[in-house]
C-alpha cells in the first residue's frame, strides 16, 4: 500500500506541476526567512514540539496559518478560484 505523501505530482497536458502541502510551504518560508521552528513557535505563542507535530501532520487551521504568516511577515491566501476558468487551485 501506498504512503499518501503531501508533495503531489500532478501531469497535466504534458507539464509537470508540483502542488506542495502547507508543511512544505512553511519550511521554505523558514528556510527563507533564515528562522528556526522554535522562533516561528514562540511568535505564535506555540511550543516547538506542537508546531513540529503540526508541520508533520500537515494540520493546520486558518487561523494557525494567518498567525504564521503574520510571524513571517507574509500574506496568507488561501485559493481556489476556477470560475470557468481563471484556474489557481
């Protein structure tokens, strides 16, 4: 049986596209940002071990996500949008 990893790839009229779950997101944004995990915790008034466990689990509440954005001085938005078809997802 298969382990459902977060990363997906996704062929698509012959394209390649990379759809990366909010973990992976937020650890280039660290990477980024040059912070460590347990920086981004103590700004969001979490401990390191919850955060961690959080980031593995790809779990994450729009809320949590709008409070490490803030802490990275990053905009968060979440997508969808098609419309018949201005596409994002």
């Amino acid at each position: 049986m298969l382990t459902f990893i977060i990363k997906c790839v996704i062929i698509y009229y012959t394209r390649e596209v990379i759809i990366l779950g909010m973990s992976e997101k937020i650890k280039i944004l660290l990477i980024k940002k040059n912070m460590p995990l347990k920086e981004l915790a103590e700004k969001i008034n979490s401990s390191p071990t919850n955060l961690s466990n959080k980031i593995k689990r790809n779990n994450f509440s729009e809320k949590e996500l709008q409070e490490i954005a803030n802490a990275l001085n990053c905009t968060y938005n979440a997508n969808f949008i098609i419309n018949e078809t201005g596409e994002i997802i």
